[in-house]
C-alpha cells in the first residue's frame, strides 16, 4: 500500500488583515504521487504550499512523514519537503551556481566531499552541469528556474513543491521544464495556471478556489470538465479541446 507522508486536517488560515486564505483544508498526498493545485488567482495556492515547509502557520492539522508541523521538528520536516519559488531569484543569491546548490546541503552539515557529489548530481539532473563557476545573475530566467530547481536537488527531498514553475517562460523552455517534471522522481505538489502542463506531469488535481477545495480528483476528470473550470474562473486547457 502506497504511504500516506502529507495529511492536512482542517486547515484554516487568515491573513493579518483578517482576510481568510484557507478554509477547511483536508488533503491526504500519499508517496509518488504527482498532484496538480489549480485555481483562479487569489485561491490560496501558493498559501497552501507554503504550509507544507512550515513557513506559514494557520490553524488545524499538519503533518508531514508522521511529524507535526510544530517548532521542534521543523528542521526535520525542511529535509524532507523542497520548495521551489516561483521566482528564482529568491532562491539563488550566492556568488556561482555552485555556492548556490551548496548551500543547503553545507547547512545540512553533509561531509564536504558529499556537498560536491550533491551538486553535481543535482545539475545533471537539470541539465545544468558545467555551470557551477557561472553567477546565476547572469543567466536566462530558463536556467536560473533550473538552478533553482538544482538547490532543492541537491538536499535530496522525498517531496517537490513547485510554485508556478513553468511561469514567464518561453516555449522552448517550458517544454524543457515539462520533460524535467515528467523524469523527476519525489512525490510533486504543484501549484500553476498552466493546465496543460497538469494534464502532463500531474496524475491528480485539486481545484481550489476562495481558499477552499472545489473538486478534486483524477487529472482528465477534472480537466475535461467544461463547466467545472468556467464556475471557478478557469478555461478548458487547449489540449481538451477537441
């Protein structure tokens, strides 16, 4: 039987303004799985993500490999879950590619020689290596995306959680993201506007909207169904239409 290693009961979170951003919350992500959170803006996506590292706190049950979301276990917790912003550049401010992929795995306290195999494992798996002397700064916004991608790597998550990953980019680079999605092998959360990409790498959905969750299921269930999308602001992704 495939491992349950997120279980969110209740979930409920306001902004300091009062305004609510989750509602009533309850997801169960079980091991390999690849799940796409979809929604209008403003449905509480990135919110939701950002619970699963702990770097926000709302009321009702966390609980990531069996650990409570609570103080004393979120290092443990970080090892486990990787987040990878929507914009790269909050994730990439050493002076090379190199210190960049280093630093979590040096912060992890790994033996240095480990750190070097971590970083280079890391970007070959996003096709990345050779950069390590190169600053990220100077890079296209495609390969700062992958480098960031490789900072999470190279602590080696069982856990993936992407923000908009294949936001502000051109064609060609977001096919190549999508192909790094498809081969990547941790569990994967998702949060994007980019159906298409879903109906791709993701083998279940949850549509969120107004900070609850409006439907959830099987990836093509969700994605064919016309009226579903248009109630929650979201249109049949091109690949759907026939």
């Amino acid at each position: 039987m495939t491992e349950k290693i997120i279980e969110i009961k209740g979930l409920h979170y306001s902004y300091p303004d009062g305004v609510a951003a989750l509602r009533a919350i309850d997801l169960d992500v079980f091991e390999g799985e690849s799940i796409g959170v979809i929604g209008p803006n403003g449905a509480g996506k990135s919110t939701l993500l950002l619970h699963l590292n702990g770097i926000l706190r709302g009321e009702g049950d966390v609980r990531v490999f069996g650990l409570e979301m609570r103080d004393e276990n979120l290092k443990k917790i970080r090892s486990k879950i990787g987040l990878v912003f929507q914009d790269p550049e909050s994730q990439l401010f050493m002076p090379t590619v190199f210190d960049d992929v280093a630093f979590g795995p040096i912060n992890m306290e790994m033996p240095q020689a480990k750190v070097g195999e971590q970083v280079a494992k890391a970007l070959r798996e996003v096709d990345m290596t050779g950069s390590e002397k190169r600053a990220a700064h100077h890079m296209s916004f495609g390969e700062k995306k992958r480098v960031s991608i490789a900072t999470v790597l190279s602590m080696e998550p069982r856990v993936l959680v992407f923000d908009e990953p294949t936001g502000n980019l051109d064609p060609k680079h977001r096919r190549s993201l999508i192909n790094l999605l498809k081969r990547l092998k941790p569990t994967k959360v998702i949060a994007t506007h980019d159906l298409d990409m879903v109906a791709e790498a993701c083998s279940r959905v949850i549509l969120l909207d107004k900070g609850e969750i409006a439907a959830s299921g099987n990836t093509a269930d969700i994605l064919k169904d016309k009226r579903l999308l248009e109630a929650h602001s979201l249109e049949l992704p091109p690949s759907f239409i026939k």
